[in-house]
C-alpha cells in the first residue's frame, strides 16, 4: 500500500509540476536558509568534551575594586594575574589545576635547514594535559621534576613534528625557539577541535598551539604573553619584574573538580583566598566574587555562538515557517480541489485512513525532495560564508547530525504543514462530493 | 430586437474544423418568447453564447437593439450584457463566496448604482421570487430550485429587456421545473425578451415560438403564435 | 468601483487560506523590516573613512631571534631599506597598526590622577601607539591643529622601556572628547600623574579596531622602543603596493636574516579581514531577504492561480453578468490588498516587537518605525505585481465558461 501512495503522489506531482516545483522550491530554500545558519551555530555551540565539561572549570577572580566594571555580564574578567595564578597554581586543595597563557617564538635550527617560522606556544603546567585529555602518540609530558627546576624542555604536535622532522623521531632532537635552545621531550597527537574551547581569550576559532612548554620558564625567560593584558588601575610598569607584581590580567586558570566534595571545596579555598588577598590591601570588595563555570557554561558566558548566528538562527527559523505557511496553502488549495476524487475513492471502500495515509505520503515525498534538494542550498550557502570569512571555514560545514537532520526536519515540517489540509479532506462527506458535478 | 444575418462560428483545433453555426439567420422581435430545441452538438449553446456576446463569431452580421455587435471592443460588450441582457444557466452559477443579496447584487455593482438604489432592487427581485427571506444565506444552503430562483432574480436585477436562458431547468424536477418555467412566463408578460434554450420538448411547448437548430442551422420555424396568457400558478408559493 | 465588501464576505468564508497569506505577509515584513535595520547599521560601520588612503598602504611585521642584537640599529636600518625600495614613499615603525584588530588602549585623564575626585576630571579611553615622526608622512595625515612632533622630540630605546612621553598628537575625535570646549590644543593628557602635552591634533586617524565604540579615537607618541618584534607600515605609490608587497620579504632578509618577516599585508586587506564577520552577516542577510521576498511574492503567486482556477466558473459568470476586464483584474488586485495590508498591520506590530527583543539581547541598533513604512511599501507593490499577472489571466477567461455545464 505504501508504495501504491508513493506511486499516486508521483502522479499527483505530474498532474501540477507547477504547483510542486514551487512547493519544492519554498521547503528547500527554507531549510538551505535553515540549515545554512544552523550548521554555522551547531559547530559553534558544539561541546568539545562531552565526557568530562561539566567538571572541567575556568578560574575566574575578581581581584578588582568594587564597582570596577568589565564588559562580561558578571564583571569577572576573564583572566587573573600572575600572582593570583602562582598562588592558585600552588594551592593545597584537591583539584587538578593549571595556569596557561599564549605566547610565540621564531622556530629555527640556528643553520639554514629549515627558513626559520613564528610558531604560537602555550606556556602552561604540566596538569594541563590530564585536563584536557592531551593524547601522546610518542614520548610523554614532561615531568613535575623538569618543571619544577624549569629545564628548557617542550612538547610539539604531530603535525609540527612532521613539518619539523619528517618521518624521523621528535624526542630527544633539539629546536630552538628565539634564542633559546630546547630539547622535546614528548609529540601529542594534534588538537581536532575547531573550538579553541582551553583558550577563548585570543579568538575562539583560532588555531590551536603546537608547541607547549613549561609555565615555571615564565619568569627565566621573561615570556610575554600573546594576547589581551587588562589592567584596571594605574601602575607604574616598567620592568617584566612589575608585570609580574601588577594587577594586570593576562593568565587563564583551569581546574579539574572530579566529584560535588572537591567543588564544594574549591569554592571554600577561592572564598578564604580571596578574603585573604583583600586583607593585604590588593583590592576594595564587600564580599568575595569569584566564577567557576564549568567548561559548557564557559563557552555559553565568552559567546563563543556569535549574537550574529543566534539572530540569524532566528531568522531563518522564521523565514522557515513563511516557507511553511506558503506551503501549506498551496497544499490547502490542492488537497481541496481533490475532494470529489477522494469522494469516489471512499465510495469505493478506502476508509479515511487510507485517504489520510495517501496524503501524508504525499507531502513526506515533498519533504525529503525539498530536504534533499535544502541539503544542496544548505552546502551552496555554507560554501558562501567560507568563501566571505575564511577564519568560519571549519565552522561552516555539515557535520553528519545536520546532514541528517535536513531531510527529517523538511518531512516534519511538511507533515506538520499537511497535517490541516489533509485532515480537512478526510472529514469531507463522501456523499456531498458525489451529488454535485 | 434581434437580428442575425448570415452567423457562422467555426471551431479551429489542430486538425479539425467543426462548423457550430453556419449562415445563421434568426430575427426576434420586442416581447417574444422562444424556445430553442435540437439534439445535443447542434449549436444551441453557440448559438445562445453568441446571442449574449459571451462569444465571438466567425462571420455573419449581428444586430442588438440597434447596435452593430460584432464592431464592438470588449468592454462595450460588457457593458452592453450588463445592461441590456439577462443570464440565467443551467448550473445556475451562483457565486459560492457570496450570499444570496451579494449575489443577486452583482450586475447591479458592476453598473455602478448606488448601494441605496441597489438595495431596493435587489430586494425587488428576491421579492419576486420569494426568496427575500434568506438573503444572508449562502447558495449551498439551498435547493436546486431555490437556488435557480436566485438566478433568476439576479437576472432580472438588471431589469434587461433581453433574458437569455440555458437549459433553465435542466438540474430540476419537474415541479420545480414548471416553477421556475412560470416565473420565465411572467417576466415574458412583464414585457422583456426571453431567448430559452431546452431538451424538454413540453416545455418547449410552452413556448409561443419554437426554433429547432439542427447542425448549425434552423431546421424548422413552427407555427408563430402571438404570446398568449397562461394561467399561472402562485409564483412566489413554490 | 471597490467590491470591499463582498471580498471581505467572501475571504471570511474561506480563511484558511486568507489567513496563511496574512501571516506569512506579516512575518516577511517584520524580518525583512528588521534585516533592513541591522543592514543601514552596518553598512553605516563598514563605510566609515579611515582618513587613510588604505590601498596604497601595507604593514608588515619582523621578529628577531638572533641573540646580542642592536635592535634600535635593526629597526632604523629597515626603515631606510623599505625607503630604498623602488616605489616606496615612505615607511615608519609603528608599534600598533590602524585598522589591524590588535593593538592598546588606555584611559588619559584631563587631570592627574591624584585630582580624580575633582569635579571636572574626566578620564577617556583612546588607542594610542609609539611610533616616528616620520609616521604623519607615511600615513598622509592632515594636520588641523598644533604641529606633529620632530625625529630629534622622539624618545628612543632599546628594548628598555624607560621614561614617559611628555608630548602627543591626536585625532579630532579624541581631542573633543576629552577637552570638548575646543581649547585642547597645549593642554594635557595625563598617564596616572605625568602630564603629555597635546601638540597637534590630526583631522581624522582611525586606530586598530573600527568596530569599538570609539574607533577614530586615536594619539600618537613620540616614542621607539626596539624589541624583537616590529611593526612596520609602509606608504607606496599608487599601483607599486603589489610590487613591493611581493618583494619586501626577500629585501628585508638580504639585509639581515636573523629574523621573520609575516603580515605582509594591505590595510585595505586588513580592514577587510577585521570586519569579515560583519560582511558575512551583511550578506546573509541581504540574501535572507532576497529568498523571503521571492517565497512570499511566489506564495501570494500561486494563491491567486488557485483562486482563480477554483473560481474560473464564477469569473466566466461575472464576466457574463458584465463585468469587464479590468473589473476582474481591480477584483484580484483589491482582494490582494486587503490580504495585504492586515498582513502588514500584524507585520507592524510583530516587526516592533521583534525589533525590541532583538535590541534587549543583541547588540543591534534601536528600531526604527521608518523601516517598516519602506518595507510595507516594498512588499506592497511586490505584492500587487504577483497579482497582476494571474489576474491578467483571470481576466481573459472567456465568458462562455458560464453557459458550459460542468
């Protein structure tokens, strides 16, 4: 039976191919407009660690005076200084934690082997890898022994190893980054995440880092740091030492909270901590304010979907129902211009099922036409925003939930949209039909 | 009133041309009632398309009232059913959206009178066929019957001096059939034109003058006889 | 002759389709509306002038990594090897470059920060950066008040940070801002207690965010710090910039090697790339209007063809009761409008509200009732267009329709 209606639906689009191409056209623009805007806000709200983001935290600390404002909805900024993260770093509190921050060197051999490169480097603990799940295909982290005495020591991605090494093994080589010389000790198997999700202060699509190095470097070596530096109060900062001093913000912190226990915790040590820091005179605040969302929370709080998508979502999601409202009108028009055919059909023996049946088969094949054929606008408007932004191009692509989810939601939406016409045909009187005409 | 001299309408499809009426001749005086009978494809409904200038012909002279028919633009012919013709069909073709003043209304707008004036005469009209009561109800709401005695009030609305009829009862029992046929000779005696077109061979009868189209031309003129009074049954009982 | 009335009975009776018209009217014109807003908004930021001649300039950047280097010396020496590039006018240092998307900013005080309690003190936020004198030539800056500074005024280091500028020159946006009395020529900005003297002030200087809330505020100092990596900008002349874009790698290297030359780039580029975002929402949603105004045109398109086939008997009818061509066609046209305009009147209603609750979450500019008059005219006339032609063809149904019987 089922394919007897997809046969009659066949026919019924052959008898008004004008009609059909329009409704086909309106439910496949809606969902290339639809999914085109979708896809965009499905990569960009995407959790990047399903497994563990709800007890993955970002430190957030307000060590400002009160009333200091800053442009995040809580007034928390978003990075703490190098002191709070030193303290925090060495805190005696069950958590797993880390600081990090960005910062970049030349790469070279000191020869002519390789035209030397700027590459991004991440200066952080050595944690920072059980956080966030850092796979190792050759070699290891390096040790709390080699961080603790700051030895000139660094892990590369595969794909830095590769373009540094070729086939060769990294471990052991030597590389230099400016002028100093270090040894890997370790290659990790490179970041696949288009959301940059452990550092969402330099752009949150920006390339990950594919080299680490240790954060106790941080004071040896003078390492700058890449990326926003917010201070709040005028301070005399001359030397790399004052910066260490200042109120400046420019360190991320990370902690690893495994069970409610270790939060509750951790929210105690920020509590007393802070209370601490105000006694020493570093800032004005009635009570302690500090954040600890966890990682989904996180990207939600930085914005990580742009208020441009979440419009556009929006948007396309009203334009699908104009679509909708279009098509259902026209189905409206048709299904009742066939009242007297499905007047005999009755007469003949189909129940109202059957009648009801015929029609929604009817506008499933409209849907998965118009959903296949959105799927090929979708690609066309995806192709667009790669080509207008190319810093969206990992964004906008389909991954294989919204290649999916195309077609089910243009049949739903055809079927929610045949729903009224084919009900109203149904209720007809097969006997009315069969009088006139 | 009317005179055709000479009408043919030919039907070009791809392959073939069908004669409807050729060398048509046919003169109707002021006051007369005829019936037109003939077997089906003969050229009746041609023949009344064109005597109410819904059609086109292909040669020949048509006169109405006076005024050359076939030199006329499209809107004069318009203007000219509007005010000198009446229609009533055998499918009735009352406007399903409308309701019964609305659609008795409709010539009348389109002759632009004035809502006050239109609203006499249409009530005039639905009066006259005793349907003044249900003018808020909508045609599907009715009888067959009934709903051709809409069609006719909307006919007359116009108050035409010229009343074309399709097979006015063909959708009808005979009781509405005899109905409504008395409604038409009343008009007649009021003084308007009527053109009837019919199978019914009885109410052909009826009718003071007979025509029978036979492959596009008149076959036979029956006997003229002068209009003569019937009696007629309480009209607005039916 | 209007058949108001009787158009309006007869769209009652069938509502189903009457209201989907209606609605989809409606919501086109209150996205549509709202789209436009957004577009002038942006439109407006993306044709900001700069004050710089962006296609004939690039910047570039180097990064040192050779140990015991006399930076201040490289950094000189590459000034003079880009102005000895064929069709180079001029190239400078500078620390922080226009329209790039990177750079400081800081707030200046009209007083020192110890008189912060005063009345009148007023603090404002401003990008700045350090650079040469030669920077006003480079980027073609049009003084208006004052003097630029001179090379012998600039303080230099080498990487050692060291002492507080005492002069600036700004841009007019900033100089209204933080002395709006127009007396601000020879006053004082102040970094916590040091005071820096206004010596110019340049007509407009955009710094390197377009999109922050004050972009053409912008004051630079006469300052070079030489550190391993520099900035340059460069000015050529018209139709060279490619050329020298091309070659300014190689040059630079051959001069000295221990280092990487990156960001070879237009500003014009630059630019671009910064407001890539807002140009893809720009698009989008032209685009987004473009299909929805096509779908509704088509939507109201197709309506009509059906009423008019559902309606071809009571057409031939009407024409037959006299009605004319253009009484047919003014019929469809009328029904249309009614249609229409309820449409546009929920459209008005919803094209506000939508308005209002985009601006309460997003940061899109507050809604102008104009754009929905423009818009409701728009979708008017496109509305009466996809009329016009079923109409037109409703109107050549032959009257003798009436007399066929089924």
């Amino acid at each position: 039976m089922f394919f007897h209606y997809i046969d009659l639906s066949w026919r019924s689009f052959k008898r008004t191919p004008l009609i059909t191409i329009l409704m086909v056209s309106a439910i496949a623009i809606g969902i290339g407009v639809t999914m085109t805007s979708l896809s965009v806000y499905h990569m960009m709200s995407m959790d990047p660690m399903p497994h563990k983001s709800d007890k993955v935290h970002a430190v957030q600390l307000n060590t400002r005076d009160e009333g200091s404002t800053w442009w995040t909805e809580d007034d928390l900024p978003q990075q703490i200084t190098y002191q709070d993260a030193v303290n925090l770093y060495r805190a005696n509190v069950p958590a797993v934690k880390t600081p990090s921050f960005r910062t970049g060197y030349s790469i070279h051999f000191d020869d002519d082997s390789i035209k030397p490169f700027i590459e991004n480097i991440r200066v952080t603990g050595l944690p920072f890898f059980e956080i966030f799940d850092v796979q190792f295909v050759e070699g290891q982290p390096w040790t709390q022994e080699q961080e603790d005495n700051a030895e000139m020591v660094t892990v590369i991605s595969r794909e830095l190893s590769e373009k540094l090494f070729g086939k060769e093994s990294a471990v052991g080589k030597q590389v230099y980054y400016d002028e100093h010389l270090f040894r890997v000790i370790g290659v990790f198997d490179n970041f696949n995440h288009h959301i940059k999700y452990y550092d969402l202060t330099n752009g949150h699509f920006n390339s990950h880092e594919r080299a680490f190095i240790p954060f106790s470097l941080t004071v040896p070596l003078e390492i700058n740091n890449w990326g926003n530096t917010n201070g709040w109060k005028y301070q005399d900062i001359r030397t790399f030492e004052d910066k260490l001093q200042s109120e400046q913000h420019w360190v991320q912190f990370w902690s690893q909270l495994d069970n409610p226990q270790e939060f509750q915790a951790y929210q105690e040590y920020l509590t007393n901590y802070l209370i601490e820091q105000e006694e020493k005179g570093r800032f004005e605040r009635e009570a302690p304010s500090f954040g600890t969302r966890d990682l989904t929370d996180y990207l939600d709080y930085m914005g990580v979907v742009t208020e441009d998508n979440r419009v556009l979502v929006a948007m396309s999601f009203m334009f699908l129902s104009v679509c909708l409202a279009n098509i259902l009108g026209l189905l409206l028009g048709k299904f009742l211009k066939r009242v007297p055919e499905v007047g005999v059909r009755r007469a003949l023996g189909a129940s109202k099922r059957d009648v009801f049946a015929q029609h929604v088969v009817e506008v499933s094949m409209l849907g998965l036409l118009g959903g296949l054929l959105g799927i090929a606008l979708a690609q066309l408007g995806l192709w667009g925003v790669r080509t207008t932004y190319s810093y969206y191009s990992e964004l906008a692509t389909m991954d294989l939930t919204m290649l999916f989810s195309a077609p089910i939601i243009a049949i739903s939406a055809c079927i929610l949209a045949g729903l009224f016409p084919a009900y109203l045909v149904c209720k007809t009187n097969p006997a009315i039909c069969l009088k006139t005409q | 009133m009317l005179q055709m001299k000479n009408i043919s309408k030919v039907y070009q499809t791809e392959k073939v041309q069908t004669h409807a009426l050729r060398d048509f001749d046919l003169n109707v005086d002021e006051g007369e009632f005829i019936a037109v009978t003939g077997p089906s494809g003969s050229g009746k409904t041609t023949f009344l398309n064109i005597a109410g200038m819904l059609e086109s012909f292909t040669a020949g002279q048509y006169m109405l009232d006076g005024v050359d028919v076939g030199s006329l633009s499209d809107n004069a012919r318009a203007d000219l059913r509007n005010q000198k013709i009446g229609f009533i069909f055998q499918g009735f073709n009352l406007i399903p959206d409308l309701n019964l003043f609305e659609n008795v209304e409709v010539p009348l707008r389109y002759r632009g009178i004035k809502s006050s004036e239109r609203k006499e005469r249409v009530m005039h009209c639905l009066e006259q066929v005793g349907l003044a009561s249900r003018i808020k109800h909508l045609p599907q709401q009715l009888s067959g019957g009934q709903q051709q005695r809409v069609a006719i009030a909307r006919a007359l609305a116009g108050e035409p001096r010229f009343l074309l009829a399709d097979e006015p009862t063909g959708n009808l029992d005979s009781l509405m059939a005899r109905q409504v046929m008395e409604l038409l000779e009343q008009i007649n005696r009021d003084g308007a034109t009527i053109i009837m077109v019919t199978h019914d061979p009885e109410l052909a009868r009826r009718a003071p003058r007979n025509i029978q189209i036979v492959d596009g031309q008149i076959a036979d003129f029956t006997l003229y006889q002068k209009p003569t009074a019937v009696p007629v049954a309480s009209v607005a009982g039916a | 002759m209007l058949e108001i009335k009787p158009i309006f009975n007869s769209l009652f009776r069938s509502k189903a389709g009457a209201i989907l018209l209606v609605l989809q009217i409606a919501i086109t014109l209150a996205i549509v509306s709202n789209s436009l807003s957004i577009i002038k908004d942006r439109m407006d930021y993306l044709q900001t002038d700069s004050g710089y001649s962006e296609q004939d300039l690039f910047q570039i950047s180097t990064s040192v990594f050779a140990k015991d280097t006399d930076l201040l010396y490289l950094l000189e020496e590459t000034e003079r090897t880009l102005l000895g590039m064929n069709g180079v006018v001029n190239a400078s240092f500078m620390r922080e470059v226009p329209l790039s998307g990177s750079g400081s900013s800081s707030n200046f005080g009209n007083k020192p920060l110890d008189q912060n309690e005063s009345e009148d003190y007023r603090s404002v936020n401003t990008a700045y950066t350090t650079t040469p004198a030669s920077i006003f030539d480079t980027l073609d800056m049009t003084l208006i008040e004052g003097r630029f500074y001179t090379d012998s005024e600039v303080l230099k280091f080498n990487g050692d940070g060291g002492d507080l500028p005492t002069q600036v020159v700004v841009s007019k946006h900033y100089l209204d801002e933080i002395y709006p009395d127009g007396d601000g020529l020879g006053q004082f900005i102040y970094i916590g207690n040091s005071p820096i003297e206004i010596i110019g002030v340049v007509e407009r200087a955009m710094g390197p965010w377009p999109k922050s809330n004050r972009p053409l505020n912008f004051a630079f100092f006469p300052i070079v710090d030489a550190t391993g990596s520099q900035k340059f900008v460069v000015r050529t002349e018209p139709d060279m910039r490619e050329q020298v874009m091309n070659e300014v790698e190689e040059v630079l290297l051959a001069q000295f090697n221990q280092r990487v030359i990156m960001n070879i780039q237009g500003l014009d580029d630059a630019k671009r790339e910064y407001q890539a975002s807002d140009i893809l929402m720009l698009r989008m949603l032209v685009i987004l209007i473009v299909l929805l105004v096509s779908i509704t045109a088509l939507g109201i398109f197709g309506m009509t063809v059906f009423n008019i086939n559902k309606r071809t008997k009571q057409i031939g009818t009407r024409r037959a009761l006299g009605a004319r061509k253009s009484h047919i066609i003014r019929y469809f046209l009328v029904e249309n409008s009614i249609l229409c305009i309820s449409g546009m009147v929920l459209g008005a209603i919803g094209a506000i509200y939508l308005g209002q609750m985009l601006f309460e979450h997003y940061s899109v500019p507050a809604f102008s009732a104009m754009y929905v008059v423009y818009t409701a005219i728009f979708v008017l006339i496109i509305s009466l267009l996809s009329v016009l032609f079923p109409a037109n063809r409703a109107a050549n149904i032959s009257p003798s329709i009436a007399t066929r019987s089924v």
